[in-house]
C-alpha cells in the first residue's frame, strides 16, 4: 500500500518518479484505511543520508498491508554532519522529542560510521541507548540494521563484535534456518543478501544470549536474527535495502581513497557482484589508475555506466518479503493508539502467541 507524503521530503517525489505509489496528503486523508506511522533513525553519513531514506522507504512502500504509511525520519543530533546535511535535516527530519510525542508504529535503525574501533567511545552511544530503551516500552517492534545491531547486541545483551580480519564485502548466498517464524513465512529458503563491514556477532552470540537466528551464510555470517521475545527487536547484519548500484558507490569510493592516498592497497573486486566483463573493464581502469598515480597525473574517470549496466540485484524480491512480513505482524500486534502498543490481551513477553495461534 502507499506511503504518504506528510512533508517536503524530496525522498518522495524522487519515488514516484521511480513508479512508486505516493499519496498526496490531502487525498490520503479521503481515505478510510488505517494508517501506520514508521520511524527512520537515519544516522549514516551525509554521503548516504538522502539515498538510506529512499532504500528504507522503498522498502516500506513496497509491502502489501491494507495501511498507509506514514515516515518519519529524525536523526541524532550528535552526528557529524557538513552544510548540506545538516541543512537537509533541518528542513525535513523531525526531533526525536516529536517523535516519542506522536507515537510510532514501527521503527528503522540505520547503520552509521564510526571513528575507531570501540563502539561504547562513539558520540552517538549515549542517545542510541536512549531511543532504544524508549522503543523497547513504546514501539511495537524495531529493526535495527549492520553497526546498531552490534551496539544493541553490545550494551543490552553483553555481546561484542568481533572484528573480521578484512572487509565483509559482496554479495553472498544464504539459507533459511528456523522457517517457524512469521518473518520468513513465504521466503525463498535460500537467497542473496549484500553484506559491508568489518566486524560482526557471530551465531554462537546471538545463541549464548536466547536470540534465535532465522538466517545466516555459511561464508557470511548470519544476516536475520531476533530477540528472545521473537519481535521487539530484530537484527539485520547485511543490507538488503541496497540499491543495485549501492556496492559499486563503495568500491568507487575505496578506489578515489587509494588514488588520494588515503589507503594504501588497491581495493579488492566486491565478492560475487561483478560480471567477468564488469570485472575486465575495472582490471583495464586499475591499471589507468596505478598508471595515472605513478606519473602524478590527474585521476582517469572510472566507467561507472558501463559497469552498472551488467549488474544484478538478487535480494530484493527476498527483502521485501522479509519486510512485508515484519509490517504485517507490526499491523496485528499494534493498537490504534500508538502509545499503548500489545493490546487486545496480546502478552507484551510473548507478543508473537496470537501470530503463532492463528498459523
């Protein structure tokens, strides 16, 4: 069902030109269909603030409860931010004060860079331990992506990640393992999801603590996790709200970093994303690069276009029946009065009772 545009947001407009179904307000309010009101907690970089919201919105709007949906995205005011990012949060973001007053449904936890390796350091520790605590007693459900997994992991269940001896990149298969829960209900038993990082929770964590993995990858690590109560937290470690080009932006990235000399080796190819001919146009523009960096003469530009085009997206259809899923239990678990979710004798310790009852 469609997402409505409640504001300004350039997100929306970008969307429909996308295709994507976009209510007017106005014409939103006509209608007799009950709303749902999702929170974005955006903390990524400004380099990915604008393209995170599409992703997750996407995402939101592509799933197919009976609801309009309502997005409401903030940010943390500790977070670093330029000119431009700071002037687009400004304009359209609301105060996490406004969010906890209206209510939310639902809500999105992005990833966010970090300086260092210990995340209990991060300026934005302190306030992500306040809005987590705030949606644990007020929020149906929260989904909590890649590095706000592992800080959630960290200060509520005592589990530190463990850093990888190099990047988590690529694209990677993975497998269904618990196809009991309703998140999973109707996805493929194996599929793609992208992973970026340098540190993860491995299985034995998320056990040692009564998380139950529903999915995992025998070369990336598990990707779906829940809490011990089944819902109110649920932990992605990849990122299946990608675009398809999104892997190509980072590698495009590592690459100006290397020819700035921010780093010091050449970025290896992203794992299982680029085609043979993809990966022979980007070994011939390696070459250009180390040629280019050895004379000190300007930088060749990387051809983006032609790679881009070969490309695949593998996951999507798998992560938007994920997300389908998790909107569809939220719909059933919530009242009407958003500050008063797990009512109608719902059990708050054992939420997913009246799901599993009715399978």
């Amino acid at each position: 069902m469609p997402l409505v545009a409640h504001s300004d947001l350039p997100a929306f407009e970008r969307m429909k030109l996308e295709g994507q179904t976009v209510l007017p307000r106005d014409y939103a309010l006509q209608q007799d269909i009950r709303e749902l009101h999702i929170g974005l907690l955006n903390m990524m970089p400004d380099a990915a603030l604008e393209a995170t919201e599409r992703q997750f919105f996407r995402l939101i709007g592509e799933s197919n409860q009976i609801a309009q949906f309502y997005m409401h995205p903030f940010t943390l005011q500790e977070l670093e931010r330029g000119a431009k990012g700071q002037a687009h949060v400004e304009r359209h973001y609301e105060s996490f004060d406004a969010v906890k007053e209206q209510g939310l449904d639902a809500l999105f936890i992005t990833g966010a860079n970090v300086q260092g390796t210990e995340l209990s350091l991060q300026r934005f520790w302190k306030p992500l331990i306040e809005v987590i605590d705030w949606a644990h007693e007020n929020v149906t459900s929260t989904l909590c992506s890649c590095l706000t997994t592992h800080a959630v992991m960290e200060f509520r269940y005592g589990q530190k990640r463990r850093r990888l001896g190099s990047k988590r990149w690529g694209v990677y298969s993975h497998r269904v393992l618990d196809r009991t829960h309703p998140l999973v209900t109707g996805v493929n038993t194996r599929f793609d999801v992208p992973h970026s990082r340098f540190n993860q929770i491995d299985h034995e964590q998320f056990d040692a603590v009564g998380c139950r993995v529903l999915v995992e990858s025998a070369a990336a690590g598990v990707h779906l996790a829940v809490s011990p109560d089944l819902f109110r937290l649920v932990f992605f470690q990849g990122h299946p709200e990608y675009d398809v080009i999104s892997l190509l932006k980072e590698y495009k990235r590592e690459v100006l970093r290397f020819a700035a000399g921010e780093r010091d080796d050449y970025p290896p190819f992203v794992e299982n994303y680029f085609t043979r001919q993809g990966e022979a146009i980007l070994d011939e523009y390696r070459e250009q690069v180390m040629r280019a960096r050895s004379r000190n003469e300007p930088m060749p530009e990387m051809p983006e276009s032609l790679v881009a085009t070969q490309l695949d997206n593998t996951w999507h259809d798998s992560a938007e029946a994920v997300i389908n899923n998790w909107i569809g239990m939220v719909y059933q678990l919530t009242h009407h009065d958003r500050r008063t979710p797990f009512k109608a004798g719902i059990d708050p310790e054992d939420p997913l009772g009246l799901l599993l009852d009715r399978r």
